[in-house]
C-alpha cells in the first residue's frame, strides 16, 4: 500500500478525499430518526388502509341479509296485510241490544239480530266494517282514515266521525242510513252515485227498484231502539209489527182482512208484547192468538208464532 501510495500523484489522492468527505458528509445529513418515523407512518396508513377494506367488505357481505330482510318486512308491512289480515264478528241474539267498542275506540250498538265483521286491526288508510241487521254508530274522528260500512246489499256508508244509524237487515227490501250528527256519504252499489247527508236526513235505497230517496225525519224514532225504547211516528200497522217481531223475538203474522189502513203514534219501554198489542186494539179491531214454537228434526224450536188479524 505504501508503494501504491507513493506511486499515485498528488492530484489523484485529492480527488478520492474529496469523494470521501463528500460520502462522509451526506451519511451525516440523514436524519434516521425522522426516516425511522416515516417508515413508521407509512406502515401504520398501509395497515388501517388494508382494515379499513376488510371492514368494507364485511359490512357489504352483513347488509345484504339485512336490504333483503328489510325489504321482505316493507313488504308484508304495506301488501302482507292484505292477506294475513285477520277479522273478528259481534253478533247480537234476537231479542237483545248491545253495546261494542271497536279497535279504534269507535263505539256501536247492534240491534237484535244483527251482526258486525271487522278486522281486529284497522288498516293505516281505512276502517272498514260488514254490517247485516241494524247499528248505531259513534265513529271516533281520523281525516286520514275514514271509517266505511257495507252492507249486503252493497250501499257504502263512509264518515270520518260522527253518529248515525243504519238498517240493513237482509230480509228487508230497504237499506235506510239516518245521520245524527256530523256529516255522512252514501255510495250507491253500483258506484256511480254518492248522496251526502246532513245531521236530520235520511237515505233509502230501494234494493228491488235499485232507487235512492233523501228526506227530513225523526233521529230519535230511529235510534231511540239503542236507549231499549220503540218509538213510532205516524207509523203503520205493517211497520210496526215487523220491528215488534225483531224485539221480542217472535214471529208475527199480520192479515189485514178490511184493506184499512192505520198510523199510530207511541212509545214503548217496559211494556210486554200482550200489552203493546192491546195498546193497539183500542183504536182498531184487532184479534190474535199464538201458537207455540215446534221441534224441529234437529231437535232446534221454530219461534214462537202471533197471528193478528184486522177485521
């Protein structure tokens, strides 16, 4: 080495302790702390950029079940009800008057005989109920949900709150709604016509003439049957027979055997049937007698029978 040494020229040697102090120098401006630092930090972005991926990707594998159960909820929610929807029914016995609340806290009395269906949750858009016989309604405000009755013969009575009245026994040839307060709408059967009524009016539909009428009547002639009252206003032998056989459960045959016709004006509460009808003779010649209920094969007792006859 010392030959090599003494054999390079000055010049030579500077130049390589020139590179080498250049070397030195370089390897003693690098901070390897702050380096370290940065590798550190690289390697920490790269580790929460790989989690936050495979979080990612999990959570997208979790949401599809729950779209999809959501999805399936949505839809039993808003078109299941249709099919799952369950209804319930009240009927009251002949000869009897009760008092039912309905699921929305709607109040009704049912006549004698007559039956209501519902369903035991009200749709969110509607109330709809099935009334054969007669009732009386006292229907709890809901703008958003109006409150429909249909009947057998297919007359629609819709309301959003009020009291009313309607008869609908199928062996009558009418169908009669009397509005109390509030305000009433009237579909006819076939859809094409709705009457609305005001608190004092009634509609009758015709179901052999298929005709709708609307006047003036008494509200408390027609709904006094709730309070256990029969009230008749300038009504008919015929008319009246017809709801004494609905009170009292009876069968009342009436044969008008002079063609005369009479309108009596009364009100009934406590009385029995023998007393109503000797009410009646005193201003019209009338003779009845009753035959007793028979057994039937099923061993069921048909009603008891009043025959009345007008001579």
């Amino acid at each position: 080495m010392k030959e090599n040494l003494e054999n390079m020229n000055p010049e030579s040697l500077l130049r390589k302790a020139q590179a080498l102090g250049y070397d030195i120098r370089e390897m003693e401006s690098i901070d390897t702390i702050k380096a370290y630092k940065r590798a550190q930090d690289k390697i920490e972005k790269r580790q929460k950029k790989n989690f936050y991926q495979h979080v990612m990707r999990y959570a997208a594998f979790l949401t599809i079940p729950l779209l999809l159960s959501s999805f399936i909820l949505g839809y039993l929610y808003f078109y299941g009800a249709k099919v799952n929807e369950q209804y319930a029914e009240v009927t009251a016995a002949t000869g009897s008057v009760i008092r039912y609340e309905l699921p929305d806290h709607s109040v009704v009395w049912l006549n004698s005989g007559s039956t209501l269906r519902y369903p035991t949750v009200f749709r969110r858009d509607n109330r709809k109920v099935e009334l054969k016989g007669e009732a009386y309604f006292e229907v709890e405000a809901d703008k958003k949900r109006p409150f429909y009755v249909n009947t057998p013969g297919g007359l629609s009575v819709y309301v959003y709150g009020t009291k009313f009245n309607v008869n609908a026994y199928e062996d009558d040839n009418s169908v009669e709604t009397v509005l109390e307060t509030g305000k009433v709408n009237v579909i006819s059967p076939d859809g094409e016509h709705e009457i609305h009524l005001l608190p004092g009016e009634r509609l009758l539909y015709d179901k052999l003439a298929h005709t709708m009428s609307k006047g003036v009547v008494d509200v408390y002639e027609k709904v006094a049957w709730k309070d256990g009252k029969l009230i008749f206003r300038n009504a008919a032998l015929d008319e009246i027979f017809k709801r004494l056989a609905r009170h009292f459960n009876v069968d009342i045959q009436f044969n008008n055997k002079t063609g005369k016709e009479y309108k009596y004006r009364a009100t009934f509460r406590d009385e029995t049937l023998p007393q109503i009808l000797d009410y009646l003779a005193k201003s019209a010649s009338l003779k009845w007698r009753t035959e007793e209920g028979v057994q039937q094969a099923d061993e069921t007792f048909t009603k008891k029978k009043i025959i009345v006859d007008l001579y």
